[in-house]
C-alpha cells in the first residue's frame, strides 16, 4: 500500500515534507535531500528544533547555485555526495585510469564538488507522515565521477522518534561512492548559543591525523587521554583551547573517528545538560567526522551547531590501506545511520 500523500510547498519542483511521531517532528525538502528541522521536547516538554536550518528552502544557499547563498555553504541538513569529505587534489586512479573531479577546497575536492548532491532537486519516491524516499540520478562524468550513479535516500521516523536514514546507490560503471547526512546539531534548541557546552560520548580509540587542508595524513592516531579522547562523556568545550598540533589543523575538532566494530551499532551520545536533550547516533559505516562548526558564517555564528557525519573515511580513494569506497556494477551501496532522541 503507498504511502499517503500529504501537503507539499511547491517551489519549481522544490517540496518540504514532514514527518511526525510521538515527540519528534522532523522536516526535510528534496533540495539536496536536506533535513531542515527536527523538533524535540526538553525534559520540562518544551519544544524546540534542535538542527541548523532555514524556515524556506529558498533560503538555502544550494538554492542558488551561481550566484552563493545568503551565508556561507555549509551543507546545513544536505546529503553531501558523490563523495562526502575530501579527495586530494581532486583526482583518483580507478583501474588504471585516472579521473580528474570538480575542485572546490581549494586544490581539492570537498563533499562532491561544485554542483554536488545537495545543489540538485531530488525527485520524490513515495512519502507519508512517517517516510519520505527520494532517488536521483548523476550522469557518467558528473563532478569528474566516472559511471551513471543511482542514489535513493530514505527518511523513517519510527513510532519512538528514531529518525533512520537509509542511503543506496548502484552504478554503471566502477567508481567510489560515500554518501552522508550533514546535519548540524545544537540540542539546547536556541542556535545563538554555543555547543561547547554540550557533552559527547564517542566509542572510538583512534583518529585519523590530518594536515593544513583537512586532508588525511596517513596516520592513525592513539587518542587515548587526549582532547580527542571522548571515551567517556564531557563537554566539548572542555579541551577543544589545548594546544594540540591537530585542534590547530582542524581550527577545532574537524576530524574522522575510527569507528570499531561492523553492522549498526551505538556509536555516539550527544547531550545537553541544562535541557535535558540528548542524540544517540548508531550507524553501520566505519567513520565518524566530529566538526565543531568553526567555519559556520552568516546567520549561524562559529560553533553553534556541530557534525556527527557517519561515513567512510575521507580521501579513501587514493589510500588502499583505508576501508574501500569503490562501487561497482551489479553491487549497491548501502549506509545506515540512526538517530535516537530523548531526555536524561
């Protein structure tokens, strides 16, 4: 049985859907495949949106791909692809032959490149008031991506709240793949407050080093007693000063976490003592980007939001000792990450 239809804002093929449970609302539109808001009670029922976003996808910087948005691109809410985070210097070696992708950090490639996922009009699946399935499809050489890549992302919001994100992809050809949700949480539900403040739980014992341009080094890092050492929960804000070679690099925390173990699993806790509100992240991927928001601009102001980006590990392509990203014909892709909310 499909789902129901429900009212949709019609902006030129651009819609907002809306999902309700229980306690959670969430808000999403096909620009980019872009949450827009998720609404929690704090632990007195007061409700608030707790993610980084606009009231009007028109307000969206995506939504004006030539001209720059109103503030800075910062991915607020979109699914970010072909390839979340960075390649360097925006080329890969596919079997012997080497592609040359869409520059936009720089020398690098950032997050699919200059006309990426989230600057494209999603086309709408199926929707109901518990879940929205979006598909699109990017041509052979698209951003420099070798193979015609088919990409569904499915929203599902569960009878207790927990909002499951789903992405899948097959391709034509072999090429790399590595979709991720880049929601930008602040959980005390007021974004002209800082998230230092919040606490953070991450199961993770190493850090993959960076350099200058964000770029992976090569080395894993032993975290352990560290300022990336989140293996018991406390607030973010609490180390993020220390004079550390990395939080220099990253202008704050901007790095990927090795995720151990495999299938879904509690990965992260996020927590906002003086409401209550608190985000558990599970996901089957094998990295997650913690970023502090130091580069947030505009209407958002530096570390009001933060990342929990579940996904491979960045410049996977070019390092064959990482986690493979290839896709190849007769395969799909598949990611899933799941966000619980509740109140301690």
């Amino acid at each position: 049985m499909p789902d129901p239809v429900i009212p949709v804002l019609d902006l030129g093929g651009v819609t907002t859907r809306t999902l309700r449970a229980p306690g959670v609302t969430v808000r999403l539109t096909n620009l980019g495949a872009t949450l827009m808001a998720i609404e929690t009670p704090d632990r007195a029922g007061r409700i608030a949106n707790i993610l980084l976003g606009y009231a009007n996808p028109a307000d969206y910087p995506a939504a004006y791909p030539t001209a720059g948005g109103p503030d800075p691109d910062a991915y607020l809410g979109a699914t970010c692809g072909r390839y979340a985070n960075r390649i360097a210097g925006a080329t890969f070696v596919l079997d012997g032959e080497r592609h040359w992708l869409s520059a936009n950090e720089g020398p690098n490639h950032l997050h699919g490149g200059a006309r990426n996922f989230h600057h494209v009009v999603w086309q709408v699946v199926a929707a109901g008031d518990r879940r929205v399935v979006l598909s699109h499809r990017s041509p052979d050489g698209d951003q420099g991506y070798p193979g015609a890549l088919d990409a569904v992302a499915t929203f599902t919001l569960a009878d207790d709240g927990e909002l499951a994100i789903v992405y899948t992809a097959t391709t034509s050809r072999p090429t790399h793949v590595n979709l991720v949700s880049h929601g930008y949480f602040n959980m005390s539900g007021d974004p002209r407050t800082s998230i230092l403040d919040h606490r953070l739980w991450i199961d993770a014992g190493e850090i993959l080093a960076i350099d200058a341009a964000g770029l992976p080094t090569g080395e894993r890092h032993a975290i352990t007693g560290s300022p990336f050492d989140f293996a018991r929960p406390r607030p973010i804000g609490s180390r993020i000063a220390d004079d550390d070679p990395q939080l220099r690099c990253g202008n704050g925390y901007n790095h990927n976490y090795i995720l151990p173990g495999a299938g879904v699993r509690q990965v992260a806790r996020l927590e906002h003592p003086a409401s209550g509100r608190r985000l558990t992240v599970s996901t089957d991927q094998p990295g997650l980007q913690l970023y502090t928001g130091s580069h947030l601009g505009g209407r958002f102001a530096p570390q009001s939001g933060m990342c929990l980006e579940t996904q491979h590990w960045p410049d996977s392509p070019n390092r064959p000792d990482f986690p493979t990203t290839r896709l190849d014909p007769g395969a799909t892709y598949r990611s899933e990450t799941r966000l619980r909310f509740d109140v301690t």
